[in-house]
C-alpha cells in the first residue's frame, strides 16, 4: 500500500483537468442543519455532477425543502434523495442503497454531515476535512486531474493521532477486517502484510470507481451492519474504513494544502501532536465554559475566605 502526497496552493494557475469527469457525489445526511456547509462547499465543483442524499429513516427532515436547499448547488445535474435504516452509519448507504448508482460514474465523491459531539478533541473535523476536499476550485481541478491520472483514491491527512500505534483500533477491527477482505478478491492476511494500516479517518474521500469496485462487489447488506446506538469502535463500519486503501488499483494520494506567509511556503503538519490536541481540547473547553469557570473561581474564593475566617474564630476562641 503505497500513500503519497498531492500538494495544492491557492495560488497555482486554476487549470482545468485535461478530460471531461463524469461525478458522482454520494451525501449521508445525519444532521441536516449542516445542509447548507455543504452546498457552499459542493458549489466549488467546476462541472456538473449527480448528487445521491441517503437520510436515515429515524432523522427529521424535509426532503422537499432539501431537495429545493441542495438545488442551489450552481452543477448539480439531478438531486436523489432516500430514506435508508440507521445502520452502517455513512458507510452502509453508499455501499447498500447507492452502489449501482454510483458505479455509473467516472469519479465518486463520498461525504456526510460530521459532527462527532461525543468528543470535544473531534470539533472542527468536518471542516478539517472539507479543507482538503472541496477548499476551492483550484484544489477541486487538482484532484481531479490527479484522478484522471493515476489516482486511485484521494483523501484528506489525518486530524487525530491514531488510536492505537498500528491504526486498527481494537481488536475486533482487525478481525472483522479479514472476514471482509476473505470474501473479496483480495489475497491477503492482515496480521502479517498490514500489521499497521493507513486510512482515511474520517471516511470521506475521492475515487474513481475502478478502484471501489472490489468494496461494491462484497455485495454487502444492511443486516450486516449492527442496529444503533453503536460504539466509538469495532463494527463492520469501522474495519471497512480501514481496508479503504487496499481495495483497487491505483495511487492512493493524501491531500495537503501550501500556506503562504511572508513569502514563506509552508507545508501543514500531517499529524497533531498529543500537546496541540490537549491545547485545543482545553481552549474550546474555556471558551464554551467561560462563564462557569468565573462562578466556580469566585465560589472556590469565597470557600477560602469561609474556611480562614472560622480557622480565625475557632483559634481564638481556644
């Protein structure tokens, strides 16, 4: 498995790819108040493409009033939306309700509304991810070329350290992984070729279909896939996020952005280190608690105060 690099600046010439992309864009829809984050975002497309919304069963939503949303979108070329069971998270839809859909196309772009509210660190992922994915036009026309080429899948670099040092989670990952990997076409033990394993985090990425195929061969089913509420790890959805670099032919490119300062160019950090997590996750826990913070400072100071005045009186009074 080999990842490489597909840098992209603002500031290089916006040059359109060489060939015509068929797209396909496959959108789970969790959380529908992101809607219109992703119709920004989805706007930066420079070609007309096939937007597939997959919307969970027990989410509430106008789907008139998100089909006239998501209409806005200057390319979209035909909008379908469908309700899906909650299972298998953003993963099940695209494999189980979408897949002869997007086969259909050239290159296929899979995202879904992220939020991640059970853990404070994870704030501001979608965005991260957005950042690499769909930043600008000239970033959208880099990928693609990179697609036309010899790309195979193109996702964003990592947000969060992983898990654990060899990227597969717990132990039930790496299990489910190779029940995966045995009904595919793919000869491979996991343990021994892939000890640690790269992947997309976050599970939103470019490819060209060629290289999915292998993954919409499984043929997999929603039964599969177990019901909610699930946990942070060990399911079918999180060891298929895993195999996501091995499936099909073609380089897999990670996306990074060049930031210009003072004439400087500066390459972003792959990876945040455990300080930068712990800094962040402290700086948003201040600015969301601030107010509590100030009344818990002030009691804790008035307790203080308490306690020396009648250590004071209890003294003298001996």
């Amino acid at each position: 498995m080999t990842v490489k690099n597909l840098i992209f600046s603002d500031h290089i010439s916006d040059a359109p790819p060489a060939g015509k992309s068929d797209i396909g864009v496959h959108l789970h829809t969790f959380y529908p108040d992101l809607i219109p984050v992703f119709v920004e975002r989805l706007s930066l497309i420079p070609t007309a493409f096939s937007l597939y919304v997959s919307v969970p069963e027990d989410v509430k939503a106008d789907e008139a009033a998100l089909k006239q949303e998501l209409g806005r979108i200057p390319q979209v070329q035909d909008i379908t939306i469908r309700r899906t069971p909650n299972r298998g998270r953003d993963i099940a839809p695209m494999l189980c309700t979408f897949a002869d859909e997007l086969q259909k196309h050239d290159i296929i772009l899979h995202l879904h509304t992220k939020k991640s509210p059970q853990n404070v660190i994870q704030t501001g992922w979608l965005t991260f991810i957005l950042d690499y994915l769909l930043a600008s036009q000239t970033n959208v026309n880099t990928i693609l070329t990179c697609l036309q080429q010899d790309g195979g899948m193109v996702s964003p670099p990592n947000f969060l350290y992983r898990a654990t040092p060899d990227g597969w989670g717990v132990p039930e990952n790496i299990v489910l992984a190779q029940e995966i990997v045995d009904r595919s076409r793919l000869d491979i033990n996991l343990e021994k070729d892939y000890p640690t394993i790269d992947f997309p985090q976050g599970s939103m990425f470019w490819a060209r279909k060629e290289f999915l195929k292998p993954l919409f061969d499984l043929k997999l089913t929603y039964e599969e896939f177990p019901e909610e509420p699930i946990g942070l790890d060990g399911t079918v959805a999180h060891a298929l996020e895993r195999l996501f670099f091995l499936w099909g032919n073609g380089t897999q490119y990670r996306v990074y952005r060049v930031f210009h300062s003072n004439s400087d160019v500066v390459l972003q950090n792959r990876f945040f280190t455990m300080t930068q997590l712990l800094s962040r996750e402290r700086t948003y826990f201040i600015k969301k608690n601030r107010k509590h913070l100030m009344l818990l400072r002030i009691t804790m100071m008035l307790c203080a105060v308490l306690i020396a005045v009648i250590a004071y009186l209890l003294f003298f009074a001996a």
